[in-house]
C-alpha cells in the first residue's frame, strides 16, 4: 500500500466496482467470499486477507472463516471462534477497526504459529457493516512487512468492507428467492399431479398425496419427479 494516495483511491473504486458486478451475477456465495478476498488483496497489496462471518443460527452465535487466499483450503474448513474471541471477535465485538503494528507482540491475537509460519507482521480488521449498521463479518488484512495502516486505508477498506457486505446480502437473498420460487414450483406440480390421480383413481388429497409419497421411496425418485411423470402421462 505504498502506491500515491491517487492511484491507491482508483484501486479501491475498482474493488467497489468488482463486488458491485458481483452483485447481479450468478456467482455463489462461496464464489462471492473468494471474490471478495481476492481483490481486497489485490488492491491492498496486502499479503494476506481473509473474511469472516457471523453465524446467528448457531446458538450462541459465532464467527466462521468463510474465505482467504492464501491459506490452505484445510485452514479455513471448520474455523470457528467465538463472538468476543481473538482480533476477529474484538472487531464485531466492538465494531470498530482494529490495527496491530505486530501480530507477534499483541495478546489478543492468538494465531501466532500461523503468523510466524507466513511471515505476517502487521494487520487491519474492518467490521462488515449490514443493514441497520449490524455488524455481519470482520474482513482481515496482513501485511508480511511493518506497516502503519493510514487513517485513508482504513476508510477505504471499510469502504470496500461494506460494499462486500451489501453483495453478501444481496447474493444471500437471490438464492434464497430461488430456492423459494423452486419450491413453489414443485409444489405446484405436485398438487396437479395429486388432481390427476385423485381424477384418475377415484382418490382423495390425502391419499393421492400418500400414493406420490409411496411412489417417490419405492423407485428412490424425488416426488417432484414422480409428480412430473404423472404430468408427462396425462398429456400422452
């Protein structure tokens, strides 16, 4: 991050720009989280940057890994830390910024061997702000150098922090809608399906639900696919 304070802001507005495409693609949440990384890492310079997620259906809540691009896909499987543990949790915990002139020296941080293994020596953690100011994630960025974090590479890693959690939302919502338009639409099939039979055999709803439901287990087709059978059949 060593770049004029001109060319270090169109990095950043490029970044906006990247995750802001990201928003109306077709990418999945995982492409999203490595996305996010990716560019913030590339822009920043930094050595190393890695995203992390509020888990609220985990009770109690936690802080999950979601994303880096460095480490092993091994590291980031099943990091789990909890919601005032370590620098991440400090940051969500707080909802502020927090910046370490050296991992090695500082008590909060508690992945030292990781730290000493890559050669990490400074580091900024930015809170993801969501919608009603929620704080969502913590996006992390390490510097395998000594690096004093400016107040303007703050702000604009907050910038881009928060532009990552509006994709993440947006992205999370879009999957959602499909995952409900879909099954709307399965519901539908089945129900003129259940018409079918009910029309065909001389069967109630209930009964013609439980025929689909028998016919599903013993062919091990899903009952959205015995119900599209049964559709194909009455058109022949």
């Amino acid at each position: 991050m060593d770049k004029s304070n001109q060319q270090t802001h169109d990095h950043y507005i490029k970044a906006l720009m990247d995750i802001s495409q990201a928003i109306t693609s077709d990418l999945f949440l995982e492409d999203l989280f490595k996305l996010i990384v990716m560019v913030t890492a590339k822009v920043t310079g930094v050595e190393i940057c890695s995203l992390w997620l509020v888990d609220e259906n985990s009770d109690p809540p936690v802080i999950r890994l979601k994303a880096t691009q460095s480490f092993e896909p091994a590291y980031v499987k099943d990091r789990v830390l909890q919601l005032h543990e370590g620098v991440v949790g400090h940051v969500v915990s707080t909802q502020q910024p927090l910046v370490i002139d050296d991992v090695l020296k500082n008590e909060r941080f508690k992945e030292k061997e990781m730290a000493k293994q890559l050669g990490l020596v400074s580091m900024v953690g930015v809170p993801l702000q969501g919608k009603e100011n929620k704080i969502v994630g913590v996006l992390n960025c390490f510097t395998s150098k000594p690096h004093v974090f400016s107040a303007t590479d703050i702000n604009m890693l907050t910038a881009v922090a928060s532009q990552a959690a509006v994709a993440i939302y947006n992205t999370s919502l879009i999957i959602k809608t499909n995952i409900i338009e879909q099954e709307l639409k399965s519901r539908k099939k089945i129900e003129r399906a259940k018409e079918i039979l009910m029309r065909r055999r001389n069967l109630n709803g209930e009964d013609a639900y439980r025929w689909i439901q028998k016919r599903s287990m013993d062919t091990r087709k899903t009952m959205l696919e015995v119900a599209e059978a049964i559709l194909l059949a009455d058109e022949l």
